[in-house]
C-alpha cells in the first residue's frame, strides 16, 4: 500500500468508527456495540460481499459493464464491491457524515468522485432510463416515502432490468435494529413499549418504516413491473438451534412468512 493509500485507510478507518459507535452505540444501544464497528472497518468483505455473491447466484446477474445505482450508499461498501467487479457504480445518499465516508473511498477505490450524489431516493438526480441495475439494501425501511422511492427507483431503471430491495418484513416477530424479539403483527408503539421497559430509546425506532409484503405487493402489482421474491429456506436456518428459536421456528411455520424480504422488480415495457 502506497504511503497516500495507507493515510486514507486511516482516515477511513477512523470515520468508520465514529459512523458505526453512533449507529450501534448511541442510536441502538447494542451491547456487541464493539464487535459490530470491527466488522464494519472491514465491511467490503464482511458485508457486501457475500451479500453481492447472493444476488450474482440468485438472478444469474453479472455485474461487469452494468450501469448500477447503489440508493442509500452508506458508507460505501456494496459501491466499491460493485466496482471491483467491474460495474459502473453511482450512488446517492443523503447523510453528511456517509457522503464524507464515500469521498474517500471513491479516492482510494479509483472510483470517479462525482458518481457518489448526496440527494435522496424519493428525488434520484438521474434522467429516466439510465440504470441496468438498481441496488437498494436496507433502506426501503428509512426513506420518508416508501411509493415515491419506489417509483423513483423504477423511473431510473432501464427497460428490463432490474431494481433489487431488500427490507425487513414487520409481521415478522423480530426487530432487526434493535435485535430485539417482538409479538407478532405487533405495531410499532408496541415495540417501543418493549424498548423502553428495557431501558433502551426508542428514538431511532420512531424513523422506521413497518413494511410488510402485503403493502408492497400493493404497490408493485399497479406497477408494470414483473415482481420476483427471493423465499429463503428459513425454517431449515431455525432449526439447528431450534431450542433459542422456537418463536421464529414456530411462526414461519404457522404463517409460513420469514423475517426479511429479498425482493426484484424486472421492470417492464409497453406490452
Ligand atoms: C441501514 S443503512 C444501509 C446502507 C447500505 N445500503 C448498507 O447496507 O451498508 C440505510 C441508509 O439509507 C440512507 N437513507 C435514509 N433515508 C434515505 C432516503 N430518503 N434516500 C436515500 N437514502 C436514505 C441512510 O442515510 C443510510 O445510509
């Protein structure tokens, strides 16, 4: 490593600290607050990765020459991977202390500084039709308006190619923030509720959309979109350790719904 990459690595590093002791820490009170941020100074290949590698498997995508729009970029780890594996990769985010985080990997990632936008999802500066694959992990659950992101999402999207969400699903009994159990279909006071009796703010929960599958099935099926859901084997990953899972074991079974949706939206032309 060169002497101005190392001083990047550094700097980085040193953000990503900050970023993620804010998020676990301050924001979710997590108690493995510490072991989270080490994760994360290395989140290319703790994260993206294997989360890219799925997507790659699943829909038989090769990233290489695609034009890709990674919304809510973050701190920047499913962009770099995406461009190490060839894409042209843009990304908007709307956060400050994010934006500062992908400059710099942008510098030390070659990756042309003015591909990373601070805006947001439900306004993307991008004309119609310009991505052969939008990337959206994570963030469906923290925009301000689920259908404008979705629709904006979809309008910068070529005809044909794909727009991928991934999101929590809310009936499920599990809070994926908090890593906390939650009554099934409970609703959001409910949750904060159980926060607060732990003595834990409920402030970032507050910012947290609920979505479920059935209300973005509503939204996708006015679309004219081809709506392809990626169903996990979840009861098989209960199982092993049934004993300390009974409650998700039992409730994917029941209602055979699992705790997070994996979501494509081949996006169609004029029939
Ligand atoms: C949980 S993080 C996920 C970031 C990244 N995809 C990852 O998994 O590391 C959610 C991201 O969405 C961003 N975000 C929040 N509201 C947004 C909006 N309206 N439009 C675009 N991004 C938004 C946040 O700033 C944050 O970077």
């Amino acid at each position: 490593m060169t002497d101005q990459a190392s001083t990047l690595r550094a700097q980085i590093d040193g953000l990503l600290r900050q970023y993620y002791e804010n998020y676990y820490r301050k924001n979710l009170s997590l108690v493995d607050w510490r072991e989270r941020i080490e994760t994360r100074i290395d989140e290319e290949r703790t994260f993206a990765e294997p989360n890219i590698r799925k997507v790659e498997k699943w829909m038989g995508v090769n990233f290489a020459g695609q034009r890709v729009l990674v919304v809510g970029a973050g701190t920047g780890a499913e962009s770099v991977v995406l461009h190490q594996r060839g894409a042209e990769v843009h990304g908007i985010e709307p956060y400050d202390k994010a934006m500062q985080i992908l400059a710099l990997k942008a510098e030390l990632y070659n990756i042309p500084p003015e591909r990373f936008q601070q805006a947001a999802a439900e306004q993307i500066p991008h004309p119609d039709e310009s991505f052969d694959f939008v990337y959206c992990y994570t963030v469906l659950e923290h925009v301000q308006d689920v259908e404008k992101t979705i629709d904006e999402m979809l309008r910068v999207c070529k005809t044909g190619g794909l727009v991928y969400i991934q999101t929590p699903e809310y009936r499920f009994p599990y809070e994926g923030h908090y890593k906390i159990t939650r009554l099934p279909f409970s609703p959001r006071w409910l949750t904060a509720l159980g926060l607060l009796l732990r003595g834990r703010s409920p402030a970032f929960l507050r910012t947290v959309n609920f979505v479920t599958a059935p209300q973005l099935n509503r939204i996708f099926f006015a679309r004219n979109v081809l709506t392809l859901r990626i169903e996990l084997n979840w009861l098989k990953m209960w199982a092993p350790v049934r004993g300390a899972n009974k409650l998700p074991y039992w409730f994917t079974k029941t209602f055979g719904i699992g705790r997070d949706q994996y979501i494509f939206l081949r996006k169609l032309g004029a029939e």
